[in-house]
C-alpha cells in the first residue's frame, strides 16, 4: 500500500481500542478510508444506505458485500426509498438513524466517515455565506463525543487530491456518484464553483488555518461542563452566545441540530423544551440541559430541588436517576 495518509496520534489511539463501524459508500473517499484502515491494521466492520436513486446503487451495494466478505468484516445494508423533496436532509437523517441503531444493537464505540479536508471547507465557505461567528465557522472535528458513541473522521486533514492520488497509485476500485455534481443542491455549488479549486491550490495553508480556527473556538466554549448521565450543567456566561454556543455542542450530542428559530427561543425564554424531548433551563448562574421525562415526583424531592434552585422542567429527570 503506497502513499499511506498520515492520521492523527489521538485518531489512531481511538480507533485502535474502540469497536469501529465504517460509514461506506463504495465512493472514493470511503474506499480510500477502508484500505488505510486496513493497512493500518485497524479493526472495523462497515455500513451502507442503498437509497435506489441511481442505477450503479446496486453495483455499490454488491461491491460492499463482495469487500466485507474478501476481508471478513461484518456488512450491515439498509435499502430505503426516499421522497424527492428535502432528499438532502431526510437521506442524512436516514443514514445516520441507521447507523446509531448498528451501533446499538451490536455496541460498537465509534462511528468512522470519510469527510476530507474539502468537505470542511465547503462547510466553512456555506456558513460563511449565511452569516456565522468562529465556532460554527470550524464545523467538524477528527473526534465528537456523540450521547452513546464517538464520531472519528480520520481523513479531515486530508485533501481530496491526495485522496484521489491515493486511489489511483493503489489502483482501488470505487464509484462516482452522479450526484455529487447535480448544482440543484448548494453543496455542490460550493463544491464545484469554490472549495475544490481554492483547496487543490492551498491545501497546506488551509490546514493550518482550520487549525488555528478550532483551537480560537475551543476559547469560545464552555470547558467546565458537568454531566450526571444525560443530564448536562454549564455554567451561565453574562454573554448569551457563549451560552448558547455551550448549548447547541450539548444537544448536539443528545441528538438534535438546532435551528435559528430554536436558538431564538432558548434565549428569549430561558425555561423552554426543544424537538419534544430535551428540557432547557437558566437559573442564575447554571444552564441545565436533560431529556424529558414524565415522573411523578415525592414532594421531600420537589423541597429539595427549589431550595437548591434547580428548575422544575429538569428535576423529573433528575428524580428518574436519583
């Protein structure tokens, strides 16, 4: 195997000790990721979504069969048919409720995807046009603390160039997804009108650049969460971004992306329940962030959490696991 990427020490350690799923696609990056893995004798098993949009949809799942049976890994498929609109967002939740639900049943510890260094700059470069501050400017990281998992991307150093040089020096097979290049989506445009061209001319400095960026947005978050399982205790800044910034890495991990109008509301009340199931409460000086529940609480409970202040939307939860 020539011209092996060069991951991360802390990637590496992970994937070394965790249980790895594979998000597989039968496309470039994710066969490339697959053969480095196995090159660097890295344990995992793979998973693929056949959404039956393309004729080779097929050809892909049957080459992932045929790969996982050649090196005697587990292949989990899932084959599911879409509707046309919102096909972007309904595939992404699709996919990865497929994944979790893998990883559940059979306790795997990370989740592994093949997003590259371009992918992060096609993020950095829509955030940017919609209008965003650092943090969200830096989009990915190598490793997320997800609520029953970890999600490790190797290859988020990684252009796509050396992606593709990888491929052909080794002669991989893979696909080429048609999709990939339909404008109708602004990814593409992004991808096709932007962050390609600009990444194969500066790859190096945007790597950098990408480096500074998560190490100034690490300054902007909350460090000293406390957690009691699920339910989650940052502490209140005087500035609301940073506080909601804290909360959106928080929910984030429990599940769910927020929207600029679930923003609005956590703010604007303080005391509110997101997507029906997570709990979101200030008080002077703590933010708390739980799953709801419905728990009929003793009234010795219900004393002690007003005295120590703690709001009445989280202290169900809190019930439920003391």
């Amino acid at each position: 195997m020539q011209q092996l990427p060069k991951l991360s020490s802390s990637v590496l350690e992970e994937l070394k000790k965790g249980k790895n799923l594979l998000a597989f696609s039968a496309g470039s990056d994710s066969s490339a990721l697959f053969y480095i893995l196995k090159a660097l004798h890295v344990k995992f098993d793979i998973a693929l979504v056949n959404y039956q949009t393309r004729e080779q949809s097929l050809e892909e799942e049957k080459y992932a069969r045929e790969l996982a049976k050649e090196f005697n890994k587990e292949c989990f498929v899932f084959t599911c048919k879409l509707e046309k609109n919102n096909f972007e967002h309904n595939a992404r939740q699709t996919r990865y409720d497929f994944f979790k639900k893998i990883i559940s049943e059979y306790s795997y510890s990370t989740l592994l995807t093949a997003h590259h260094l371009n992918d992060k700059l096609e993020w950095f470069l829509m955030q940017f046009s919609r209008g965003a501050g650092c943090v969200e400017l830096g989009g990915m990281s190598k490793i997320e603390d997800e609520l029953e998992y970890k999600t490790i991307r190797p290859l988020l150093h990684v252009s796509k160039n050396e992606i593709t040089e990888f491929l052909h020096v080794n002669k991989i097979k893979h696909f080429i997804d048609s999709s990939n290049s339909d404008k109708k989506y602004f990814r593409n445009q992004i991808r096709e009108e932007f962050s390609d061209s600009f990444c194969s001319k500066y790859a190096s400095g945007i790597k950098k650049s990408f480096s500074y960026l998560e190490k100034d947005a690490q300054r902007l978050l909350p460090q000293d969460i406390e957690q009691i399982k699920d339910l989650y205790i940052l502490p209140r800044a005087s500035d609301d971004l940073i506080n909601i910034r804290g909360i959106d890495k928080v929910v984030k991990r429990l599940g769910v992306l927020l929207s600029s109008a679930m923003r609005d509301e956590i703010l604007r009340t303080k005391d509110c329940i997101i997507s029906s199931k997570i709990a979101i409460s200030f008080n002077d000086k703590k933010i708390y962030i739980c799953p709801v529940v419905d728990e009929v609480m003793d009234k010795k409970f219900k004393e002690k959490c007003r005295i120590e202040k703690i709001p009445s939307k989280i202290r169900p939860y809190l019930y439920s696991i003391s």
